[in-house]
C-alpha cells in the first residue's frame, strides 16, 4: 500500500480487505484481480478550487460516516506526471467521485484521474458519481467556457501528442452523461449531506458479505467458476442457472458470498437468499426477494403466488444476479425463482445445495453445476496454509505472502509440522474441519496438539460432526443404511460389487447410492465409490454410537479390537449385521459357537483365527463369506447359505467344496486359490450366475468339472499355476468370457476347442503351458476375433513348430498386446506379412534367438513399444514405425547399428516421448559410454522465488559407466 506524507488516507473500522491474487495467477482474465479494493471512495478534485473548502467538508463528512476515502492533500502537478501511486489508488476503489469545478479541466492530472477513472467504469464497472461544482454540465459535455479555455491551452501544450487531449475531451464527455450531483441555489452542507448519504447507501449494497482476508485459496474456484459457469462475457445475453454442488462445510455458500460481492456490480438489481431450505418460510424468502429487487414496499403484504407473478412480469427485462443458498426442495426454488423465462438477458442464477439431483430436477445442465472440491484438489499444500493460519494466527509476512509461500517456517512453527501434516491428513482439504481444528489448538503447546490428534482418531470433533451429520439426517432408512454400509466397509470398492453384495440385505443399492452421489455423501470415481475421509468417520462414530461401550451392540464391526472381543469373549448379539477383520492384531482361538447368536449376519470378512472346538453355526443370510485360511475340512452341518453373492476362502483346506454350498445361484464370485488340498471343483450345474472363478496355486487340482459349460456369465477363469491340471472341458464357448489365465499350467496336454461365440475373450495367458496343448489352441484360435493381449511366453518348440504357430497371430485383427518371450524364436520365426495384426500397440521380443528382425516389422502400424531385452544374438534393428516411442534393447550386446546411442525427451505439454537403445556391449562395470546431445525438459520450483513455476530445456553431453546408466534411465 502507498503511503506518504503527501497521501491522507482514511480506512473505516467496517472495511475488509479482500484476498489478492497469488503470482502465480497473474495471467487470470482482467476482470478477477480488480476486485481487490483499498478504498471506498476515490476523490478526484480540483485543490485550488475545492480543496480548504467545498472538498475538505465532503472528505470529512464521508470520514465520519465511516467510509474509506482516498484523498490527495497536495497535489503539486507543475511539470510532474501524474504518479503511479494515484493510479493504482483509483483501481482499488470501489467507487469515484469527482468534484467538476470551474478550473478542473486545466489540470493535466485531474484528466489523467479522469481518463483512468473512465477506464475503470467501463473495464470494471467502477461506480462513478460527478459532483457538478458552481459549474453548468452542458460546459463539461461540450467543453464550453472555461472548459473551452483549458482545452485551447491544452491543444498548445500537447501539440505532439494531440491523441492524449482527445482522451481528455472524450473522458469529460462521458462522466458529463452520468447521473450526477448539481450544487445549485442550495447550501453546501446540505448538499454535501445527501451525497454522503447516497454514497453510503450505495456502498451498503455492496459492502463484502464475507471476509476475504482469511480465505485461503478462494481464488481457485472463483478462477473455474468464473471461467467454466459464471461466463460473465460484455455480450453474453444467456440467461444461466448455475449450481454449486458439495458435502457440508465444502465452502458453497462461502464461494457463493464471493462470487455474488464481487460480481454484483455487474447486474441491475441482486438478492442474496440464505437458508432457502424445506424449513424456511417462503413467503418470508419471497418477501426479501421482492424487496432486494426493488418490486416491492414495506407495506405490501403479498402471498406466494401473487409474489411469483410479480417477479415473472417484472424481471423479464432485468438483468439480475439471485443467489439462493442451502436450498434442498425443488417446491421452494420452483416459487421464487421459476425458470430462465422470469429474468432478463445475461442474468445469473446461482443455487447452492447438497443434492445434485435437485438441480438436475430443476432443469439445470449438467455443465452448469460446479462441484465445490476441497481445498487439496486445488492447489498444493492450501490446506496446510489455511489450518496454520487458524492455528498460528497470521504471519507477519501477510496473507496474500502466505499463499505465494512454500516455506513452512514463514507461516507456521517448524516444531509443530509433523502434528500440522497430521490434521491436515484428517481434514482431507475440508475447509471447515481445519479452521475448527486449527483454532482449537490456538495458543496451545505441543502436548496438548498431541492429545488433540490421539482423540480425534478416537472421537470426532464435535462441531464438525454437527454440520456433516446434516447431510445424513436427510437421508431415509435404505439410503442411512447403504450409507453406513459404504462407510464401515466398502469405500474405495467396484461399484458394481457393493450393489451385488448389499442387494437385499435392507437397502436397494442402485438406486441408493446415486442419491448418496446426488446429495454429495458419496463420489463415483470411474468404477469405485469413494467417501471423503470425514464423512467416513462420521459414519463410524455414528455406528460407535448405537452403543458407545458394547460393541456386540453395534450393527458393524471393523476395528479388530472390537472384533476379536466380541467373538472371543463370544458375546455377539442379532444386532450384528456385518464383520470385516481386515488385518487382525493378533492370532485368536474361537469358540465353536462364536458366531451362534448372529442371526442377522450378512457380511463376514475374517482371517487368522483358529477354531480348536470346530464350528457349530454360521448365518444362512450370508451375502458375503471371505475367510482366509479356513483351517477345518468341512462347514457347520446346517449351514445353507442360498444367498451368497461372494465366496472368499484362499488358502482353506477343503479338498473339494462341501456339500453346503451345492446350490448357490446367487453366487457371482469364487475363489479358493491358493487351496493346497483342493483336487477337484464343484458341479457347476447349481453355479448359474458365476462370473469369477479363482483356483489360482490350487497345485494339486486335477479336475475341473464337465459342467463348467453351463458358466454362460463367466467373466474371468483364472486356473494359474494349478500344475496337476491335466485337461479341461473337451470345448469352451462361454459367451460372456473375457479373461482366461492358463499360465504355468505345465501338465495340461489337451486344451479345449474355442467354440464361435467367444468373441469377448479379450485376454489370454498361455505362458508357461505345456508344449502338447499348442496344437488344439492353434486349430481354433481365429474364433478369438476380439482377443486383445495375448501371452504365450515361454513356449520353447522347435524353431520351425514356432514358426508354424505365428502363422495363425494374422487372425487376430484386435490384437493389441502379444508377448512372444523366450519362446526360442529364430531367424524366419516372425512371418513376412503382419499386416493383420493392424491393432497392435505393445510387442514382447526378449531373449529370442534371431539375428534381425524382418521388414514386417514396419507394417505394424501402431506399434508403440517394442521389447528385445537379452536378445543377445540381434544385430540389426529394422525401420520401425514412426509411432514407436519406446524401444527396450538391453544386454543385446551384438546390436551394431545403434551403438552408443540415448536419446530422451519429455515434452510439457504433450505426451511423454522416449526411446531407450541402452546397449551392453560394454562388459566392463567401469567402462565409460558417451552420450551425445542429451535432451532434457525439466520443471520446478526455484528455492529463491518458490511461489513461481519454472521451465528449462537443456541439451548436453557425458559419459556414463554401465551401472551409472541402468540407475539413470531404469
């Protein structure tokens, strides 16, 4: 801020300073960093007329009326331009007044004032208001009497530099326009008392409805709003509802205060409605909306649908900015603002809600509605910033420095960094959470920082609990119990697997989940389902509060301690509907009937626990069943568990499945891998909407039922390493095959014929198989016309048999990954034509036998990654397609023509580009290889500017030993 002997300046106890742009930001659109405002008033006058007089009464009356006013005492103008300082002064005012007196216009620097005045009212949308001092606006317009007399002056003085005049004479015409003041047959103080009072009134309307100063970070999305939804363009005639989207204490109502003061300026009448939520009176909303937007006096008493008629007729042709906040019935939003026929052109109707579907209700686009994100997903470390800010107080160096700093120590304790990471981790970028956690520990030592975080894991903050537990009060009985479901066990799943697992266990998971979404309790995030880290732990403080000191009370069990209590002290209850035992703390010996009393289980996860008396009772309502390393042979002898989506038991000790489990159709996964003790599996005829089978490491599995043929769901066969497998079923033609892994399935002799329907098998693993079960594949693999990646390493046949096979990969016409490894490929192996293989991407070469590659090689037209590692008789490298970006030739020590050679570029902006052509032809460790014309693109943060992005490009030369390269570029 400027400030000298020269400069009078007034900041009133009521004015707030708004958030300033960091650096890094400078190139943002003109229109955001002018909001930044000193003052309220800038005063433009002319000192010899007005100064000891007419202008020193008005700057005090605006003084006492406690508005902040920029005045300069001391204008000595003779041969001095005018100076930056007053410049930038009339910028960061929210508002001019100019003071035309009889002599203004002769000054140079009070039409400098002017000229750059203008430029603000019509770039910014400056308030302006003339003052017409003992002076006929008709002069100042048309620059007649004594304004004709400055100008004839000025036309002499500036004679080079007529253009600058121009501007003057223009800038004086268009504030001559403006609806101003005329002190004319009335006494001074009077006069002066309705300016100052209209300048208040206007500046009320204005005043900032939010502190900026301590917003961290509220830049950000103002930034994306502005850009992306807001799209305040001069010539934007779209009328435009806009929702802002989020969880509690997201900061929507925050970054609607800020977006409406600072954007209000914009628009013919605003309205700020808070609370609009189902408990708010309407009529009381409506009301203030009516009286914001001028259509109504105290004394109209107006019902809700007179109300609406009155702002449908009266708005159309105003350009309004309506915010409505909290909203959360579309009855409500319906009454007061209607649709986009109700307003005026380029108006701009924002709604704050929890509920995205309220919005899409409404009829608000779906481009239109802006998630609000935490403070993390904007920019780095804005978090930790802004919980140092509540728990430090501000730093000396300023809260615009704070958020351009990324020294820890300018803005925190340095002792206290590891327990501020801590929080921060909490917090997950919840604006609300750090400021509550960070001003609780204000002034506070690090002992009690320490305890603090000890009870937050155990307990959560009260005040944050509150306001998130909003969003869940709302919720009705299915979507609280999906929500909890989510919450204790599932955040971070497949989507798809929740909705199997909890369909029927007391909630409609489809459905449920996308109101979750919709209310901003649960994120979609590509196929997983991700709850913010808060919203998850208030989800178990609520379960921890059925019952606060008896956990077999509760309806879910996840922390192993409350788990292993209650089954070893065997005191659970019908209360308990869901057990995950992650990773116990310990070894426990169970009682037989551990699980006797819960009747309502539906979900049971648990491993490492030993069963010394056996098992006497599991609950036939079992959706899920995941117990590692089943010790007993059999199950309880009732057991039934018709209803079981998912069947987890790697590592069990059953040798087949027992007979409990005969008629699952319900099932959907399958997995006993690792099973040492299996030897053969179930009859699938009872199976019939299996859509994962999982028998991987199952060694001594030599059977797999005829039956398999009726699995027309299956999505995934994996029978990896189940190395006493000696065939399967004679013909495979299951639809709805996608993955199949054989892979080190060394005995099996006879593979199955692909029928014609398996045209969704997109990935096949055939590494390490035995040798006689080629020939079967080969005869029917063109049936395979979706197959995608193929993996037959391993296969070390004769040279000629190898190349035979190759001939049927032309079929393959959407391969786009083949891995031909150590398959003992020789010169001629690789047929001459691959134009078949027009699809593929990603090509595996390593320790073959050839000496070249053919020409073929270039028809592969999309080959982006080829792999000859250890190929240690290669000499010649062919012409490869002009898309190859990464070429992997290490230990190919008889490589000719490409010795020597490390070419890396990393573009910015554009995908990642890089060949590698390491050769080893160098034996010795210490051997120096050289490199010529290194390329390299770096970004970072320098240490003595940390605040500012920097990009380097260099190009350079040097020499590196055999292990200094293998650390350097792998």
């Amino acid at each position: 801020m400027y400030c000298s002997k020269r400069l009078r300046i007034n900041h009133s106890s009521s004015y707030i300073r708004p958030l300033s742009i960091p650096s890094s930001s400078r190139n943002l659109s003109s229109y955001i960093d002018p909001y930044s405002k000193v003052y309220d008033v800038f005063l433009s006058f002319r000192g010899e007329d007005t100064r000891n007089n007419f202008t020193d009464h008005l700057y005090q009356a605006l003084v006492d009326k406690g508005i902040s006013t920029f005045k300069d005492d001391e204008k000595i103008e003779i041969g001095i331009p005018i100076s930056q300082e007053l410049l930038d002064a009339i910028e960061k005012s929210s508002m001019a007044v100019i003071v035309l007196s009889r002599n203004y216009a002769s000054s140079p620097w009070c039409l400098e004032e002017l000229a750059r005045i203008i430029d603000c009212m019509k770039e910014r949308e400056m308030r302006v208001l003339p003052i017409f001092y003992q002076v006929d606006p008709s002069d100042v317009r048309h620059q007649t009497g004594t304004f004709a007399d400055a100008f004839t002056g000025h036309e002499i003085r500036f004679e080079k530099d007529s253009e600058k005049v121009r501007t003057w004479r223009n800038a004086l015409r268009e504030v001559a326009k403006l609806s101003g003041r005329h002190l004319q047959n009335r006494g001074e103080s009077e006069f002066i008392k309705i300016i100052v009072d209209g300048i208040f009134r206007e500046l009320s309307d204005t005043l900032s409805i939010v502190d900026e100063g301590n917003l961290i970070g509220i830049i950000y999305p103002v930034r994306e709003l502005l850009v992306s939804h807001l799209q305040l363009r001069q010539n934007d005639d779209e009328v435009r509802f806009i929702g802002l989207c989020g969880m509690s204490g997201i900061g929507k109502t925050t970054l609607a205060r800020v977006v409406f003061q600072r954007f209000r300026s914009r628009f013919q009448a605003c309205s700020f409605l808070e609370n609009v939520s189902a408990e708010c009176n309407v009529d009381a909303l409506l009301e203030k909306l009516l009286s914001d937007m001028k259509l109504r006096s105290e004394k109209d008493k107006w019902d809700a649908s007179k109300g609406r008629a009155v702002i449908k007729n009266r708005l159309r042709f105003k350009k309004v900015l309506i915010v409505l906040d909290d909203a959360d019935k579309k009855e409500q939003l319906e009454t007061l603002v209607g649709n986009c026929d109700w307003f005026g052109m380029g108006s701009r109707i924002i709604i704050t809600t929890r509920d995205k579907h309220l919005l899409i209700s409404l009829g608000v686009p779906n481009d239109n509605i802006y998630m609000v994100k935490g403070l993390n997903e904007y920019s780095k470390d804005l978090d930790l910033k802004l919980f140092c800010l509540e728990a430090f107080g501000k730093p000396d160096c300023g809260i615009d420095f704070l958020e351009r700093c990324n020294d820890f120590a300018r803005y925190a304790r340095i002792d206290f960094l590891d327990l501020c990471l801590d929080f921060v981790g909490y917090a997950s970028g919840h604006p609300l959470a750090l400021k509550v956690l960070g001003s609780s520990l204000f002034g506070k030592g690090r002992e009690v920082w320490q305890s603090a975080r000890d009870k937050l894991e155990a307990i959560p903050n009260r005040d944050i609990q509150k306001i998130l537990q909003i969003g869940f009060d709302a919720l009705d009985d299915t979507e609280k119990k999906l929500f909890l479901d989510i919450a204790c066990f599932f955040d971070g799943d497949y989507k798809d697997r929740v909705i199997d697992l909890l369909e029927g266990l007391g909630c409609y998971p489809t459905i449920d989940i996308e109101t979750l979404v919709d209310k901003s309790l649960l994120t979609s995030s590509g196929k997983r389902l991700r709850m913010h880290n808060l919203l998850q732990r208030m989800g178990w403080e609520i379960v921890r509060c059925e019952h606060r000191w008896n956990p077999e009370k509760r309806s879910r069990l996840w922390l192993s301690n409350d788990i292993l209590q209650v089954l070893e002290e065997n005191t659970g209850t019908d209360k308990v509907e869901g057990i995950m035992l992650n990773t116990p703390s310990r070894e426990a010996q169970l009682n037989a009937n551990a699980f006797s009393k819960m009747k309502k289980l539906g979900l049971l996860k648990i491993c490492n626990v030993h069963l010394p008396a056996g098992l006497e009772y599991l609950s036939n309502k079992l959706h899920l069943l995941e117990w590692h390393d089943y010790p007993l042979t059999s199950m309880p002898n009732n057991f039934q568990p018709h209803n079981l989506v998912e069947l987890i038991m790697p590592r069990c000790c059953f040798k087949q499945l027992p007979k409990g489990f005969s008629n699952l159709n319900k099932l959907k996964v399958l997995d006993l891998s690792n099973s040492q003790n299996l030897i053969k599996t179930p009859d699938f005829t009872g199976f019939s909407n299996l859509q994962r089978l999982i028998l991987q490491g199952c060694t001594r599995l030599y059977e797999v039922h005829p039956s398999m043929g009726v699995l027309n769901r299956l999505i995934l066969l994996n029978l990896k390493d189940c190395q006493s497998l000696a065939s399967l079923p004679c013909e495979i033609n299951l639809e709805s095959l996608k993955t199949v892994i054989l892979s080190g399935c060394s005995s099996l002799v006879k593979f199955p014929k692909i029928g014609k329907n398996m045209k969704r098998l997109a990935e096949l693993y055939l590494d390490k198989m035995a040798k006689t079960a080629i020939k079967e594949l080969l005869s029917s693999i063109q049936n395979l016309t979706g197959l995608t990646l193929l993996n037959r390493s391993g296969w070390k046949d004769h040279p000629s048999r190898s190349w035979h096979s190759l001939l049927y990969l032309s079929a393959l016409t959407s391969l786009v990954a083949l891995d031909l490894s150590d398959c003992n490929l020789s010169d001629g192996a690789i047929p001459g034509n691959l134009s078949g293989l027009s699809a593929l991407e990603s090509l595996i070469l390593s320790r073959n036998n050839f000496t070249c590659l053919p020409d073929s090689i270039s028809q592969l037209s999309k080959l982006k990654s080829l792999y000859l590692d250890n190929c240690s008789k290669l000499k010649l490298l062919p012409n490869l397609p002009t898309g190859t970006k990464l070429v992997m030739a290490r230990e190919c020590s008889s490589l000719e023509n490409c010795s020597n050679q490390v070419t890396l570029w990393t573009s910015y902006e554009t995908e990642e580009f890089t060949i590698i052509n390491c050769l080893s032809s160098v034996d010795d460790e210490k051997s120096e290889v050289s490199f010529q014309d290194l390329n390299l693109h770096l970004d970072f943060q320098p240490r003595w500017r940390p605040y500012e992005e920097v990009s380097l490009s260099l190009s350079l030369s040097l020499s590196l030993t055999k292990e200094h390269i293998e650390e350097f570029l792998f």
